[in-house]
C-alpha cells in the first residue's frame, strides 16, 4: 500500500495573510496595510487589557479591593485603558452590521483620548467607501481567531509575531516603495549581532516601522541579559510609517517614548540633539534624494562630514553625525 504524503499545516501567521490578501480584493497594498496591521494591535490592546481586568475584578491578592475600571489601575501595570466601546468584543458583536467601518473609527478616537501615548498613532481609515463593510467584518472575524484555545496565553507573542510577519509581506507587495518602512529581518538581525546591544541606548536616525528595536530587545533577552539595560531612541520622517513603528513597539511592551517623528529628517534636523550620541548607535548608510537643496544644506552644516558621489549617481551618503559615537562619554 502506498505511503500518503504528509500534509504539511502551514504556519498560522501564512493563513492568516492569504484570507486577508483575499479579504483586500481592490484596495492598494499601501493603504491595506493600515487597516490590518491597525486591527491586529487593536486586538492585542484589548487582549491586554481584558488580562489585567478579569484580575482587578476577582479583588484577590494583591489586586484585592482595585476597581476594575479605574485608569490608574491600568497605568501601573503598563496596560493601555481600552474604553468599553472599543474592546474587542464590543467590535465582534458589530462586525456585521454596515456601520462597522464607523464603529472601528470611533474606537480608536476613544483609545487615543484615554491613551495620550497613541495620540495621532491609530489609522482612522475604516469607513472609507472603498472598503466594503463586509470585508471588513470578514477581517475581524479572521484577526479573531489568532491565538485560541490554550495559545491563548500566548497571545501577545502570537499577535506580535503576526504583526512582524505582515509588515514584511506588506512591503513585498508595494515592491521598492515598501523599502521604506521595511527592512527584511535577516538583515536587521545581522546588523543587531554586529553591534551587540547588550546595554546603553540604541538609535536609529531612520527606524521605519522599528525592526532595529524590536532585534535589540531579542538580542538581549537570547543572551539572559536585561532588556531594562537597554533604551531605545529614534527618528522617522515618514508619520505613516513613525506611526506603524509605534504601533509594533507597544503590541511587543517596548517603550517608544522617545521614538520621534521628525519630518525634516534625521540629517537635517536631529530632533534628540545629545541624547542621539551615546552608545550604542547604529551604521548604515542612507539614502539621501538627488537634490540640489538636500546637497547644499548637508555641506552648509559643519557638523556632519559627507561624502557624495557623481553628480548623476548621488543615491548614497555616510554621514558621521550618527557613527561611531561608542567611545564618547
């Protein structure tokens, strides 16, 4: 009797991409990713905060007498505050309804108000004409189902996994645009192991959606150290994408107080001064547009040392405000 092949599951992050990609139908990657990636952290806020409620309820130990629906309890343990209208069960119950796409806009106005961090963070783009309310519905019924059964306690790391996963498929399908707020993570992670982040702060002057922060915080907890010895900083020209490194930062509990959106650009204007000096930084080269008032402003600034190539030919430039700081005190 023949031997039967093996079927071989794909991995849950590979499923949940196809059904969304189907879900996309005419919309543009560029703009679809808003929409997933913004329902995804919305889905991991609520999980957050739905953990640490059923505990504040239960008043035991020490937990004993909290209000469940006191911000404060939440800010304590680092919880977002998700308002009532814009939990995630409150989404599931509407998902059906035509109004959906409101529903899911009016959430996250809430949650930005009640969590001043997120302020300006969230995509408002869900009720949009040119995403169909069913599909939308469809998305968060298929977002709803990451991590259940007993991967439920692993929900954070499901859905921060899921997140990573879609950012790189995402600017797969934008193709040379998706460079922009995507770096393949074979390539941070040899960055990452090149300098060896075990303490001190890392900064990245074009962090895009955040894949430097996240590695750093893998490095150091792959090599039983402490991510609390480590500090991230950043900047980011592009608030589309400042906005989508937050968002990846808070779904994985890492601080991004002091990742800044600085439209001027990171070599032109260093929006963290001193504090962007200090070890541990990043090298890497970046690109900087073929144009006359770029040039002129970089050689006007005395302290930065650029090189340029030809003329025709100026795609890259290293510039040493950012490198080999290591050894300043």
């Amino acid at each position: 009797m023949a031997k039967q092949k093996s079927i071989k599951e794909e991995p849950i992050e590979t499923q949940l991409w196809k059904a969304a990609d189907k879900l996309r139908k005419n919309i543009d990657a560029a703009e679809y990713k808003h929409v997933v990636l913004g329902l995804i952290f919305l889905r991991y806020i609520s999980d957050a905060f739905d953990e640490l409620y059923i505990k504040l309820k239960s008043g035991e130990g020490d937990y004993a007498g909290a209000d469940p629906e006191d911000k404060d309890e939440y800010k304590a343990e680092n919880v977002f505050f998700v308002p009532e209208t814009a939990r995630w069960s409150h989404l599931q119950s509407k998902a059906k309804l035509p109004t959906i796409g409101k529903t899911v806009d009016e959430a996250m106005d809430a949650i930005e108000k009640e969590n001043p961090s997120l302020k300006d963070v969230l995509p408002k783009v869900y009720a949009r004409g040119n995403l169909d309310p069913t599909n939308l519905g469809g998305l968060i019924d298929l977002i709803s189902n990451i991590a259940l059964g007993d991967a439920k306690t692993r929900s954070a790391d499901v859905l921060g996994h899921v997140f990573e996963y879609f950012l790189g498929e995402f600017a797969l399908a934008e193709g040379k645009k998706g460079g922009q707020f995507y770096t393949p993570r074979s390539v941070v992670e040899l960055l990452v192991e090149m300098l060896e982040p075990y303490k001190g702060r890392v900064f990245d002057p074009c962090c895009g959606s955040g894949g430097m922060f996240v590695q750093s915080e893998k490095f150091v907890a792959n090599h039983q150290g402490k991510v609390d010895d480590i500090s991230i900083y950043g900047q980011e020209s592009n608030q589309t994408t400042w906005r989508l490194c937050r968002m990846n930062l808070a779904i994985r509990g890492i601080d991004s107080s002091q990742v800044r959106w600085n439209n001027e650009g990171s070599f032109l204007n260093d929006a963290q001064g001193s504090k962007s000096r200090r070890p541990i930084t990043q090298r890497r080269p970046v690109e900087i547009r073929r144009t006359t008032c770029w040039q002129r402003q970089l050689r006007l600034d005395t302290t930065l040392s650029v090189s340029f190539k030809p003329k025709r030919d100026c795609r890259v430039c290293l510039g040493e405000r950012f490198v080999d700081i290591k050894n300043l005190g």
